[in-house]
C-alpha cells in the first residue's frame, strides 16, 4: 500500500469542494431532473427536512435525514410506469421521497482528519459519500504522520460506529470551530477520490501499469438483459452499483456480445419523458442502438417541445413545436437498419455506445476511462474482442485494487462486502 494513503486524510481532499446543499425529499421529480442535470456527480443525496430549524444536529441525527441518493435511472425507470406515462404532469409534480430508493448506510459523516486509507475502505465496501464539516479551522494539510498519534496505531473505522471518533487525541487535526460552522458540510464522492488517486500514480507504481486481470479488478457480478427482450425489464430489479444494465446478445458458443448499455450515466443529461417512453414500449436493442430503421413512425408518439429541446411541462408552457420520438429525443443517436443489433455495431459510434476496455487494459487506462467520461463503470471484453462481455469495473473494484499492495498490518473491523450476480430474464 502506498504511504500516500497513509499519511493524507480525509480534508485533504475538501479544498475547493463546494458546501453541501440538502436537497429535501418533498421536491418533486421535476426538481431533482434539472439537479441531477447540473450535478457533478450525476446522482444526489436526499434527505428529511429538519424538524427543529437552528438546534444543533449530531452525526446519527444527520444519519437518520438521509434517505438514498437518487440518480437518472431511478427517475426514468418511475416514469415509464404506466401511471405516470398516462398522466405525465402528475408523474412530474410527484415527491422524489416515492422514487428515491431508501438506504441510508451509503453516506456517512467522518472527521477531515480521518486517515484516506480509512475513507477508500469504506468505499470500497459500499460507501458512496462522505459527509464532511467544513471549518474555518482546518486548513486542508495532512498530518504527515496520521497514522501514528501517542506512538500508537489508529485502527480502521468500525462500520458500526461514529466515524468522528477516531482517536481522542489533542493533538489530532481539529475540524471543531465556531457554532456557525459546525453545520456547514462538502459531500466527497467516488469520484472524488479517484481523482485523487490518479494524481498519484507515480507513488503507486508499478501497480497503475497492472492489468485490471492481474489485480483482480475485474468483477463478473453485473445486471444484462437480452437485445431482444422489453427494455421495461430492467425496471424489475434497478442495480445500484453501478446502476447499469449491459444489453447483451448471446452467442452458439454461449456467450454474450456487448452492444450497449441502459444507465444512469447514459440517461444523465436525456430527455427523461422521451427515455420513459422508450424503456415502456421498445425492446432493450432498440433502446440502446435507435429506432428510427427498426420501428415505424406510426408506431411512434410526438412530443410537444420548446426550441431548445426541454419538455414544454419543465417550462411552463413556452412556445412549442411538435417532433417524432427518436433516439434522439433520448440524446442517442441512430443506427443504421441490420437483422442483428450486434452485426452493425463496428459501423455504429454515438453516445449509446457501451464504455469498454479489456482484460489486459491496464488499471491507469481504466481509471482515466472513467473520470474522461465521467462514468462510474467500464464494462470488460476479452483480450481478442470488442463484445465479448467478460466482466464490468466500477469505483468499488479500482479501490479495492489499489489498496492491495502490501501494508503495515493495522487491525481493521469492516466487514467485507458481498457479491451477487443478476440477469434480467424473459
């Protein structure tokens, strides 16, 4: 394990992150579309409105406002209910709190002095935000040797626990500071930490140069759907990490082609009225490839849209023109017309097309995929293919590789994750 992570902390990655601002589970779906639009991080964290206004909060009374983090997918999947696909303004106007899908374990408040070692640890066994205070006392400078306070190992973070009680030390980094501040916080995500870590490839050589095989990095548990089946399909069980489906073709030989993806990374900045109507009435291949040469235009609706290409019911009823559904009122672009979703896909380059690497891409590679992208996944295909589907590669997995390298032995409570596979059958 590289001394990086052992000797900078939680603060130091809080420099410039802008103040968290909670957005309340009684906004409505409407909101959190042009939230998630502008979010850096294409999701949000959602919670309850304070019951007292101006007394002072502890970490678990913050713990239990939080409700989930709500992203692209969760909205779109609520969408294409046939209730809401009848009566789209009410399906608009309804409360994130009936979307969002509750889990208040993904967030939790730590100490800026707690150690980087511990934060990538939580991560990696689940963990998708850290919630920390912001004071005017701390400066964003690690303690050089944070590992060590009194001539004594810190341990790691019981998941159990209040993760602001690492050690009762005086001479630990404060974040303790007037009463004004105390309440002000940044939220650091995944990605923020990659973004950490891939400024500090150098201090983790040779293992960036390492293939994602050889590391392990390579995770065969991931959620896929046939081309052919009804896209609706993904709805009856949405992933959450990464909240992606790969929409797959099989193979003689049994194995599955890769030919793109429904996700919230795909579906971040679309027409999410558009996308419902696709995930309820097209088949996952049509959804993902176009339609525009596989469905006919009387099979299509027309959506009543303002000039720069919203939904007439996001901006109060503005001027309007009528336009035929395509994959390009997802954000999509069209597919030339082939018997097989698969067969053209060589010829077909848009931004449905499936983020990919290989067995043998290395973990730099990976890594700079996905924050180039700003995707929380790539999906893996074997060393002598483009689509054929081994694996996928998310956050969890590159974290969990680049704290593999042998380290000082620190007694450590979190528990270890669990896997599981799942395949949206017929």
């Amino acid at each position: 394990m590289a001394s990086v992570f052992l000797y900078h902390v939680v603060g130091d990655l809080t420099v410039g992150k802008p103040e968290l601002v909670e957005f309340p589970e009684t906004e409505t779906v409407e909101s959190a579309i042009r939230v998630i639009g502008e979010s850096a991080e294409g999701s949000i964290p959602i919670w309850k409105r304070r019951s007292h206004v101006g007394v002072m909060e502890n970490s678990e009374m913050r713990r239990q406002r939080f409700v989930g983090i709500l992203n692209s997918l969760d909205i779109v999947a609520f969408l294409a209910r046939d209730a809401c696909l009848v009566d789209q303004e009410k399906a608009m106007k309804t409360p994130v709190s009936e979307v969002v899908v509750p889990n208040n374990s993904l967030l939790r408040e730590v100490d800026p002095a707690t150690r980087l070692i511990d934060a990538l640890e939580m991560m990696k066994h689940g963990l998708k935000r850290l919630l920390v205070p912001k004071s005017v006392v701390w400066k964003g400078m690690s303690k050089r040797f944070s590992i060590l306070y009194n001539g004594k190992w810190l341990k790691n973070l019981d998941a159990s626990s209040s993760s602001t009680n690492l050690a009762p030390n005086a001479n630990r980094p404060s974040s303790s500071s007037t009463p004004s501040s105390r309440n002000k916080f940044c939220c650091l995500s995944r990605e923020d930490v990659i973004r950490f870590v891939i400024g500090c490839l150098g201090a983790l050589a040779p293992l960036p140069l390492s293939s994602i095989s050889s590391l392990g990095a390579i995770s065969p548990n991931y959620y896929s759907i046939e081309a052919s089946f009804p896209a609706i399909q993904v709805t009856q069980k949405l992933p959450q990490d990464p909240s992606a489906v790969a929409v797959v073709e099989s193979t003689p030989d049994g194995q599955y082609k890769i030919i793109g993806e429904i996700s919230a990374c795909k579906l971040w900045k679309c027409d999410y009225l558009a996308a419902a109507w696709a995930l309820a009435n097209l088949s996952a291949g049509q959804f993902v490839m176009g339609v525009e040469d596989n469905v006919t235009s009387r099979s299509l609706p027309h959506f009543s849209v303002n000039s720069a290409g919203e939904n007439n019911m996001a901006n109060g009823g503005a001027s309007t023109r009528q336009r035929k559904f395509s994959s390009r009122s997802i954000g999509f672009f069209s597919n030339p017309a082939s018997p097989s979703f698969g067969a053209s896909r060589s010829m077909y380059r848009g931004r449905s097309a499936p983020l990919t690497c290989k067995v043998t891409s290395s973990l730099a590679a990976v890594m700079a995929q996905m924050l180039s992208h700003r995707a929380t996944h790539v999906w893996v295909t074997e060393a002598d293919s483009e689509d054929i589907l081994v694996g996928v590669v998310g956050y969890a997995d590159i974290l969990a590789a680049v704290i593999k390298q042998p380290a000082p032995v620190i007694p450590s409570t979190t528990p270890s994750g669990e896997g599981y596979a799942t395949e949206i059958q017929n």
